[in-house]
C-alpha cells in the first residue's frame, strides 16, 4: 500500500478487503463495521478468523482479541495471543462486545505504519508527556 495514504484510507481500504476476501462471516463483518472503537482499527483475516490491527502495515498488531467461527452460528473469542481465550459468544454482536471490552488501553485509530513504527512513535510520544509534565 502507498505510504502516503492516510491512515483513514488504509484502514477503509482494508474493511474492503475483509469484505471482499468472503472468509468472514457477513454478520460477524457487519457487526464489526458498526462498532466505532473496531471500524477505526485494520481488519485482517486468517483462516476465517477476524483480527483487529493498532497499525496499518504488515506484522499487525497482536494485542487485540481476536474473532473465529465456531459450531453453528456462534463465536469464539480468543487472544490477543493464540494460546488465550476471552469466551464463547452466541452471536456476532456478543463476539463484538467481547473484544471492545478487552481493547488495550488508549487504543485509539490505527497507526500509519508497521508495529515498530507504533511502538516508536508510542515510546516518544510517552517521553514527550513525561518531560511536559
């Protein structure tokens, strides 16, 4: 992707991916998008599964819960790391739910690089507080 698009336009261009990729379900991707703390971070998908990254560039973010399907209509709600689960959720609105209440602190709209650049940019944006303060 062109690094001199915004941040906004990445993270809309990857909600289109998502959508036009078909591995998620439509509800679960509608259920999302209407979420305002989720629609301003990168979606990704990986083997049906729906993921939420704090940045806009490859490795993504792996500090946000993430979205698989699961028996029937129903959710299973892992992460951020593969070996945690959050729950199981009987809709896509719970699964939602889910994942907001497990957002790190201060995540806010996707970053406009690569984790390292976030963690950079996070890091001296800290030192600048605790010198003005």
């Amino acid at each position: 992707m062109n690094r001199d698009t915004s941040a906004e336009a990445r993270v809309a261009a990857g909600w289109q991916a998502v959508r036009d990729d078909g591995r998620v379900r439509v509800e679960l991707l509608e259920a999302a998008y209407e979420e305002p703390r989720l629609r301003q971070l990168f979606p990704w998908t990986g083997m049906g599964e729906l993921h939420f990254s704090r940045c806009t560039e490859q490795r993504w973010t792996w500090d946000i819960p993430y979205i698989q399907p699961a028996a029937g209509d129903t959710y299973q709600v892992c992460g951020p790391l593969r070996s945690q689960t959050v729950g199981l959720a009987a809709t896509a609105q719970e699964a939602i739910a889910m994942v907001v209440q497990h957002l790190p602190a201060g995540c806010g709209p996707a970053f406009p690089g690569t984790p390292e650049e976030l963690t950079a940019h996070e890091a001296a944006t800290q030192k600048q507080q605790t010198h003005q303060g």
